[in-house]
C-alpha cells in the first residue's frame, strides 16, 4: 500500500517555509502526501497584498490560494485541501473539527506533522496543533463515526517556529532535504505575499544543515549536509533496536 503523510497548516504558506523539503522528499519516495490549510493567511500574513490599491478580503484569499497551489505542485503535494476557516483568529468549531478528523481518517498517515505548541507571536499557530492533536484523539476513537476506519497511531512531528528561542521548541530529529532544496526554494518564491521571508529560511536550512552534520557524526566522520529542516516529535518512538 502506498504510505501517506499528513500536514496541517495554519496559514497558506505555513507548510512551505516549515516543512517544504520534507514533503518534497517524501514525495520523491513514493508517498501520497496531503496538505491541509486551515485558513489561507489573509488577514495577518498577507501585508503586502493588503497594501496594493483596490485590494479586498477575497482578492487575498485567491492570491493566497494560488501561491499555495503553485507551491504544492513544485513539492509533489498530492492533495491540497484549504478549508478557508479564516485567520487571526484561527477559530473552529466541532463540527469544522469533525471535518478534518474525516480527512485524517481518509488519508490514514504514516505521520503527521503541524507548529510548535506554543507560539505568543502568533496564536493561530499553537491553536492548529492544539486541533491536530485534538482530531487525532478523536479518529482514533472507535466510538467516533462508527463504521469508519480508525486511525492507528501516526507519529506528530512539530515543525520549527519563525522564533525559535520562544518557543520552547526542541528539535529532535533532523532531516536532510539538500536532495530536494532546489524544490523547496522554489515553492518559497511561489510565496510571493510574504517575500521578506524567502532568504530567512534559506539561512535556516543550512544552519539546519550544519546540526544535521554535527550530529550525524561530528565533522571529521557526519554525513555532509547543505540543507536541513528540524522537527520535534510529540510521541515517544517505538523501534526494535537503537
């Protein structure tokens, strides 16, 4: 059976500056890979949309939706959902939170991955992953939906905030994506709303680059690395030999 991954995205752009090379990596090994947005982003991350003349709420939301489209092409995202539950505040109610327990059921991922949980400069972002690990509670409950097929589970990987340090936010994993960064850099341009964005996280992936190599190893004997993203794991791993 073909594996599958699931990410759940705050904003529009979320899943590209935080995770691009991840999906594009896991995209290139095989797996159907499904991006959930929460919202598109329009009203606290799309200042230099909002500063064009004649610019309104739904001219946004549609720039928004093209970027993230385009981005998710270049990173081989087989489906992009945007459920268009609006921003700043990201807000949902039970039955918007039942709607993506369907979609966590129906794409059954191998892991899933969403923001730090905690983020004072941006609360749509610790909000998200609070409903991720709500809706995954949920679809694993046989009792939800019965007849539905239950959800086992899927690790919870927490991809890095924009500041850090903040965040009480510890990596402890880190991902080589130089084999697909030419992808994420130009899913990055495609976010052509928040500009001002595109060289700090190329910096970060190879500040990135640089712990995956110290820590693969050290720098006579790790693994050699240009680009890399980091990633907290919510749950303890399960594995047959270290």
């Amino acid at each position: 059976m073909t594996k599958t991954a699931l990410i759940i995205s705050a904003h529009a752009a979320d899943f590209v500056w935080r995770c691009g090379g991840a999906i594009a990596l896991h995209a290139n090994k095989g797996y159907d890979v499904t991006v959930v947005c929460l919202s598109f982003g329009e009203r606290g991350e799309s200042a230099k949309l909002w500063k064009q003349p004649g610019m309104d709420l739904q001219k946004v939301k549609s720039a928004r939706r093209r970027e993230a489209e385009k981005a998710a092409t270049v990173l081989g995202v087989k489906s992009l959902i945007c459920l268009d539950f609006g921003d700043y505040p990201l807000q949902m109610s039970q039955e918007e939170k039942y709607q993506l327990v369907d979609i966590i059921r129906d794409v059954q991922p191998a892991f899933m991955l969403s923001h730090s949980q905690y983020d004072p400069y941006n609360t749509d972002h610790m909000y998200a992953t609070q409903v991720a690990l709500e809706t995954r509670m949920i679809a694993q409950a046989w009792g939800h939906n019965p007849g539905q097929k239950v959800l086992g589970s899927p690790q919870l990987y927490l991809f890095e905030p924009h500041q850090t340090e903040q965040m009480g936010w510890k990596p402890s994993v880190f991902l080589d994506i130089t084999a697909v960064w030419d992808k994420k850099r130009r899913a990055i341009e495609c976010m052509e709303g928040q500009e001002h964005l595109w060289e700090y996280y190329t910096r970060l992936a190879m500040n990135r680059a640089n712990h995956f190599t110290r820590n693969s190893g050290g720098q006579s004997g790790g693994r050699n690395c240009q680009y890399a993203e980091g990633f907290q794991a919510v749950f303890p791993e399960t594995r047959d030999e270290l």
